[in-house]
C-alpha cells in the first residue's frame, strides 16, 4: 500500500512549477475543486499530443475501458483514505512485481519517469484520452512503452513496482475527469463504463465497440449466429445475443455483463479450431500478443495464453477457462 500515494493536495510546489517533473499544488487545487481543465506540457514546454474523445454510445457501458491490472484491493488503499498530506487520490491494486499493467483505455502517454505528479512518489505514467480525461499509473517496476506513444485499450503499458513511497508492490490507479487534477473514485468511474477494477466480468450495452465486441461476435458465430465480426455492437448482434440469453433463461436484455459472459465462452486448449478460437486470439492481441487471427489454437497460440496468464499472475497451463476468459475481456 502506498504510505504516501497521491494525496489530493500532492507536494508544496511553487505555484508556476508545471514543467515536466509534476503539476503545483496550486494547479492540482484548481483542477479538481473548479472542474477547470490543466495544459500538460512535455519538456519542450509545448502542449503534448492529445487523443480525440470517442464518439458518444448510448451507454457508456460501450468497450472503450478495460481493467488496468489484476489483483486485489489492499486494506486502506481506497480512493479517499486518510494521508498526511490529504485524502487518498486513487485506488491500490496489490499483486506481484512484474504483474502487467494495462492501458486503461486508448491514448498518449504525455509523462513517464519518477515524480511525474506533485505528490507521487516513484516510477509513474500519465495517459491522456481526450475530452480531458486521463489516467495515472504509479509505483510501477518496469516502463513498456515510450513518452508520446500511441496507445490502444488493454495494451501492456508497464510492469507493477514497489518503487517510492510504498509498503508493498501494487499498482496506484488513477482517474482524472475535466481536467488532470479533477480527481475521480477510479472504481466508481470504471463500473460506470462497464469495468470491475476488482477483476470481475466486463459489461457491453448495444453501442458498443472494440476488441472485446469482436470477440464476442466469433463467440456467438460458433455458438450458431453466424455474425460479422466488426466490432460494432448494433441490432443484428444485440438479436443474436438476446436470443441466446432467452435460449439459456438469462433476462434478454441484450447486456453483456456477468450473467451472460459464462454462458458464452469455451473452455479452450491446443488442437481447438474455429471462431471462438478467432476470439480468444482477438482479445490476446488486444493484451499486446500479435497473433494471427486464423482460428487455430497452435503452440503460438498456447505460448501466448501461457504469456498472458504469467504476466497476470493466473494459472500458467495454456489453457483458455473462464478465470482467463475473464482477465481477457475484462
């Protein structure tokens, strides 16, 4: 658990200091108590790059947010537990070092290095996902990705680290809305989206898209639907998936969520052939495994599994069970 991890009112800073080494206590104040958005500069002191908002879904249940890293929630590592210096501003999640870290959603990583926040202490990632949202990745062992990367939802950012301020190895998570410095309750803000940052089951609502839609689409085409898979959650996937929920008594609601997921998946080892197996690929290579998606459950594709589950600190045994199923799509 972080014993000085993002208090809100992070570190006594000059009020000007908004240079590449952290934000001012003053600037962090404004953003979170006035909603007002703050301009996160690189070193070059220009405006770094930021990502397009999506466009809106019906629901923001709509795929875009994903679990950032599997674990569990220490004792007193909740948004808003005491600090000395001020409320807790994120939430801990404990595993291992050398647990994969994961992109929250897609984006730029605008800060990368020790002290990127005032307040934080340790090794820690800043990505932007436009419409003045980011997120925060802090105490973290081992860098993935580069300053200015582009990157997709789900994808290995990191390494979990006990660097800092800290008794323990976890991940620090945070969640900025409005602005950096409009601190949100990250686990509030990512079940809004459909997301359990405990690491349960993911919900999609019609609207959606992504990665995960697409697996679901080969899941449902082998279960005998026979769907495009695009990666758009329209009408014609909403009518297959509430005539398997009505087939298997489920409420035929059309969400995807921790009902519907067990009913839909296989379990899947070497030798397996066929679209569920284009899913299970699918959602791999949206954890940074660069299969092909050629339906045929190989050695690489066991080698991959195998990957995923050290990395997550499951069961290594290259098979594919609801446990994995679970971490992958969520």
């Amino acid at each position: 658990m972080c014993e000085q991890c993002g208090p809100v009112d992070g570190a006594e800073r000059a009020a000007a200091d908004l240079g590449p080494v952290g934000l001012s206590r003053r600037g962090l104040l404004l953003g979170a108590g006035a909603g007002l958005g703050v301009v996160l500069t690189g070193a070059s002191g220009l405006a770094s790059p930021a990502v397009a908002a999506p466009s809106a879904a019906g629901s923001l249940k709509n795929g875009q947010w994903c679990n950032p890293a599997r674990g569990h929630f220490p004792k007193g590592g909740h948004y808003g537990a005491p600090r000395g210096g001020g409320p807790h501003a994120g939430q801990d999640v404990t595993n291992s070092v050398g647990t994969a870290i994961h992109a929250a959603a897609a984006g730029t990583v605008l800060r990368r290095g020790s002290g990127v926040l005032g307040g934080r202490s340790g090794n820690g990632l800043v990505i932007s996902h436009g419409g003045g949202r980011y997120t925060y990745y802090g105490h973290l062992h081992r860098f993935r990705v580069g300053l200015n990367a582009r990157v997709g939802a789900g994808q290995r950012i990191a390494d979990m680290g006990a660097t800092g301020n800290v008794t323990g190895p976890h991940l620090h998570f945070e969640v900025h809305s409005g602005g950096l410095g409009g601190i949100t309750n990250p686990v509030g803000y990512l079940a809004a989206r459909g997301v359990d940052l405990g690491g349960g089951w993911p919900t999609l609502d019609p609207g959606a898209g992504g990665a995960t839609v697409k697996a679901l689409q080969y899941v449902l085409t082998r279960r005998g639907h026979e769907l495009l898979a695009d990666g758009d959650y329209g009408a014609v996937s909403v009518r297959a998936v509430r005539a398997f929920q009505s087939a298997r008594e489920l409420v035929a609601d059309g969400q995807v969520g921790p009902k519907t997921w067990p009913h839909l998946v296989y379990t899947l080892r070497q030798g397996h052939s066929g679209s569920h197996v284009r899913g299970l690929q699918t959602v791999l290579n949206k954890h940074s495994a660069g299969l092909a998606v050629d339906g045929g459950f190989g050695s690489v594709t066991r080698t991959a599994v195998r990957a995923f589950q050290g990395a997550n600190r499951l069961v290594v045994d290259g098979e594919a069970g609801p446990k994995t199923w679970t971490a992958l799509v969520g």
